[in-house]
C-alpha cells in the first residue's frame, strides 16, 4: 500500500507552547482544522484520548461531516467503554463517515491514568484484556449470527450487531514498545504504532513485529506508523534556531506547571516513554535530524521526539522511515495549525515526490 501521512485533530487553539488556561471546544477552529487537513492531502487524522478530556466520538463524527477523505482514528480506551458498544459507535461513525474510521487502541500504559476512570487492572491484564476486546469487535462487526462471549474479562449471550461497517471490517491500530504490545499488535493488528526513534532502533521494533506476526500465523503484516514532531522553517539553520525557542518555551511552561507535564512528574511507567528518555540520555541529535531535547523537556509524554530542518530535510528524514517499512507517517508540530498548513505545503509534496521517484526507479531497475 501506498505511504500515507496521520496528522492529529486539535478542538481548540490551545497548544503546548501556549496552553489556554480553560480550554474548551472551539467548534469553527475544530472545524477550519479539519478541513485544512483535507484540503492539504494528510489521509488520516487521530482523535486523541485523555481522562479529562473531550469524548473523540463526538469529535470524530463534527469531523466526518466537515470533511471530505480524511479518514478518522478514534483513540480507545478498553476500560471506557464495553466492546459490543463500541462495535456498534465505531461502525456508525463509519456509516457516517462513508468508510472512514479506524480505531486506535490504548492499553493503557499509566496505572495513576488508568485509576482515574476506575482501572485498577495491572499493565499485563490490561493487555490481556485487549486481546478480548479486539477478537469481540471483529466477531461483532462480521458475524451473521448472534453470538456468546465466554472470556476472562468479557462474558455476554447471544449478542447480535446490526450496525455493521461499511467494508466488512474497521482498521484496528495498536501500539507501543513492551513485549505485550509487539505480541497482541503483532498478532492482532491492522496498523501498528511506533514513536519516533533513531533508525538502528525504529528497524529493531520493526522486526520484532513482524516475529509476533509470523509467530502468529498470519500471512500478512501490519502496517508500520512512526510518529514525529517536525519543526520546519526555511533553511536548515532557521529550523535550528526555531528549535531552540521550542525548546526554552517548553521548558519554561513545565517549569510553571502548564500543560499537561508538571516539573514533579514521576518517571513515566509505560515502556515506549522509558526508551525515548534513555535515548536521550545518549545525545540530542540523531541519524539526519531526529532532536530529542524536547523528550526530556516533556518528560516522553506520548509523542515528542522532533524532526528539525528545512521540508528538504524533513522530507529526506521521513523517507528514511519509509525505506525501514514505515507505511504511515504521523507528523504534527507545536504550532498545531500552522504547522499542519506549512507540512502540507511544503513537507508532503517533497516526501510524495521522492516516493514518485523510488518507484520510477525500481520500475526502470525491472
């Protein structure tokens, strides 16, 4: 399949270089956002989860009818919400949306994160639970028939799912960097999600799923998302000196206690933020442009490694990723508009064309 770039949905203008203080949902920003990001070729947005923040549901189905090819990705908790429920929810938002959602399953890597909506389960019945909830939903989104559920975590009698979606199935995303996110990803997964690492570590991810998934016995593999957070101006030396001022503002807000990362945040549990800060610890910059201050600055929550340079650079950068096997590229910025607006003007175009040209040339190779 074709590369294909995710980008992140954001329902107000508030931003991690300038937080609101109360934010609330902006429905034209959510709206201009959605529609930039179709207008500017991105194939995917995510919807995001937090425990204290908006339901993606709701903003997934402003996005479908604002939008156009855009396809949605609803971040999930299992805990939040019972499998045949959100077998039903997610196969409506893909009627509505004419075939376009996808579903991206967090196990939940944060016990304190987790007990806040009443999980107490521990990290490796979290994934078990997962593999539950996964098999469910594609039983509920297939079967003819009524069916029964008999597992450890889920049990229910003749559940019958009339609301089905529109191609047979809804891509299931899972990520994460522990041996129980490569086993269920790589056994279960349509899309698998990687933050961004150098390229020695990215490719060692990369083969071990696709050990879970020959282990698994499956003929095909999932396809690879690596995550980014460019910061692109002109020139390379602008971006530099772009970078920098990210930098000192991220600093200077944890250390305000804005955002969502206090100065006193304990050492993140989940295994994908342990490995990011240990490559940290070994240097800022790796392979072409891969900048890792801002890990430290944010103490690796969720994505935060960064791409800096010019699009040239930051299109030669992705195109690294794409030659390991990364099918889908997820870049979103700190300025979360204007930077989704300039990767479209000026990144993806770079990166399409160098795909153009991989192609013709493996073409004229055969």
């Amino acid at each position: 399949m074709p590369t294909e770039f995710i980008s992140v949905t954001f329902p107000n203008a508030s931003t991690e270089l300038n937080p609101l203080p109360s934010p609330a949902i902006d429905p034209r920003f959510l709206v201009r956002y959605a529609r930039s990001l179709d207008d500017y070729g991105f194939n995917y947005t995510l919807v995001p989860y937090d425990s204290s923040s908006f339901d993606p549901f709701t903003i997934g189905a402003t996005i479908a009818a604002n939008t156009k090819n855009i396809k949605i990705i609803i971040a999930l908790r299992p805990n939040t919400l019972y499998p045949t429920v959100a077998a039903k929810a997610l196969a409506t938002l893909d009627q509505l949306s004419e075939g376009r959602a996808v579903v991206h399953f967090i196990a939940g890597g944060s016990d304190e994160e987790q007990a806040r909506e009443g999980d107490f389960l521990t990290k490796e019945q979290r994934y078990e639970r997962l593999e539950e909830y996964i098999h469910i939903l594609r039983r509920a989104w297939q079967s003819p028939e009524p069916f029964d559920f008999d597992g450890k975590y889920y049990q229910f009698k003749q559940f019958r799912n009339a609301v089905r979606p529109v191609n047979g199935t809804i891509p299931v995303s899972v990520g994460g960097s522990s041996d129980d996110a490569y086993r269920i990803g790589g056994a279960l997964a349509d899309i698998f999600g990687l933050w961004g690492e150098p390229l020695a570590e990215t490719k060692e991810q990369i083969d071990r799923i696709h050990a879970e998934t020959k282990r698994a016995g499956r003929s095909d593999r999932p396809r690879i998302w690596v995550t980014f957070r460019p910061i692109v101006a002109e020139t390379d030396e602008l971006a530099w000196t772009k970078a920098k001022q990210v930098l000192v503002a991220l600093q200077d807000n944890r250390a305000k206690g804005l955002g969502k990362v206090p100065a006193s945040a304990p050492a993140p549990q989940n295994v994908g933020s342990q490995r990011l800060l240990e490559i940290a610890a070994r240097g800022d910059v790796h392979d072409r442009a891969l900048w890792y201050p801002t890990v430290s600055a944010t103490n690796a929550r969720g994505a935060s490694t960064a791409l800096v340079g010019s699009p040239q650079t930051i299109a030669e950068s992705i195109l690294d990723y794409v030659d390991l096997g990364a099918e889908l590229i997820s870049i979103r910025g700190y300025d979360n508009l204007n930077d989704a607006i300039d990767y479209g003007r000026y990144v993806l175009p770079l990166v399409r064309a160098g795909l153009l040209e991989r192609a013709e040339g493996q073409r004229n190779v055969a």
